[in-house]
C-alpha cells in the first residue's frame, strides 16, 4: 500500500516513503491528494512564520535591552567630574567612600568575583556597591565580557573604558536595528505567502465540494 503524508516535505517521486495525512494512494482520488498537499504546504508556510514571530520579539527584547543599558551608560558617564575626573568610577563624588567599603569590595573582586556581585547586588556593601553591580549585570546581560563586567562592578573602570563601553553597546543596537527592519521585510513576506496559501486550500476545498455536488445532482 502506497502512502503519502505530513511527515516528509518530499516529491511526488519518493511517494512510497512519503506520508501525507495517512492518505492511501491507491484509494484517494487527485482532488484530495492534492488538497492534501496544499493543506501541508499552507502548515510549512504557518511553522516559518511562528518562528519568524519569535525571531522578531526575540530581537524586540534584545534591542530594548540596549537601550535600557545606553541609558545606564550615560547615567554612569555623567558620575566623572571636577579633580577626580580622569580617575576611576569609583573616586567619584557620586560613590562617596563613606558609603561603602571600597578596599573590602576591591578585594571581594579580587577573591572571589562571581560570589562578590552577588552578595553587592543584595547589598552587601551598601548601595554605591549594588548599583555598581546592577549596571554590571546588565552589561553582562547585554553580551559583555567578564573583565568589563568586574571591572564596572568593583568601579575601577575609568571614563574613557566607559566611553568603549558605549561605542560597543550602540553598535550593537544598531546591527540590531538593522536586523529588525529585515525580519520585518521576511514577516510581511511569510504573512502574504500564509494568506495566499490558506485561499489555495479554502479555493481547492470549495471547488471539490461543488465537483461533487455536481456529481450527486446529476445522479438524480
């Protein structure tokens, strides 16, 4: 018995090993073969186009994630100012030294980084040491690496490191940027080729249904 089913997208010549639906070959007339194979096609084409979808917030996410961080960014930058300038983030107005423990956190880096971000993120050394963190973490969230992670987090990173720092993440932004204009492109085109083929099955099942009303009628 001759078969032909969903679970090859293969060609008619390979029917033997091809299963559309359980359809027997030998029974099935060509009307429902080939409902049967529109039918797939028009699932192929909804697969593409889900993936597509998930592409796109995929990439939605990832930007919005970059401009949440350029943010951060500029929020750091804006900390170096007056005599301390040219220095680290840490000597800074903003992160006071009376705030935090700065030799203890340096060498909590220095020990043990991965423990030490977690225990500065639940405000271990207080919150100059947290919100250092935090702007950490999300530069690694974001696909940097971990010397610029720990180097931001224990505030030894200085305002030309920074300003690398956001030459990379608005490049980044903008490659993602780019992308997201042509997955726009890929998804429009998806969506028509969805619609058309849902009319080819909606066409091909509407003329079989009035094929065989024809037959019936003229059997009276």
């Amino acid at each position: 018995m001759t078969r032909i089913g969903s679970g090859s997208a293969g060609g008619l010549s390979g029917v033997s090993s091809i299963s559309l639906d359980g359809l027997d070959l030998n029974t099935a007339d060509i009307e429902t073969l080939l409902a049967a194979v529109q039918l797939r096609r028009a699932d192929l084409i909804e697969d593409q186009l889900r993936k597509q979808v998930q592409d796109v917030q995929g990439r939605n996410d990832a930007l919005a994630s970059l401009n949440t961080l350029k943010g951060g960014i500029s929020t750091q930058a804006s900390y170096f100012g007056g005599d301390t300038a040219k220095g680290q983030l840490i000597d800074q107005a903003h992160y006071n030294p009376s705030n935090y423990e700065k030799e203890r956190l340096r060498k909590a880096y220095t020990e043990n980084p991965e423990q030490a971000l977690a225990d500065a993120k639940a405000g271990v050394y207080g919150n100059a040491g947290k919100e250092l963190a935090e702007f950490a973490q999300s530069l690694r969230n974001n696909g940097f690496d971990d010397q610029t992670v720990f180097k931001v987090a224990n505030g030894s990173v200085t305002a030309a490191e920074l300003d690398s720092v956001k030459t990379t993440t608005n490049a980044k932004a903008d490659n993602l940027s780019s992308s997201q204009q042509l997955d726009m492109i890929r998804l429009q085109a998806l969506q028509q080729r969805r619609t058309e083929s849902f009319d080819v099955v909606t066409n091909t099942y509407k003329k079989m249904g009035d094929s065989r009303a024809s037959v019936v009628s003229n059997m009276r």
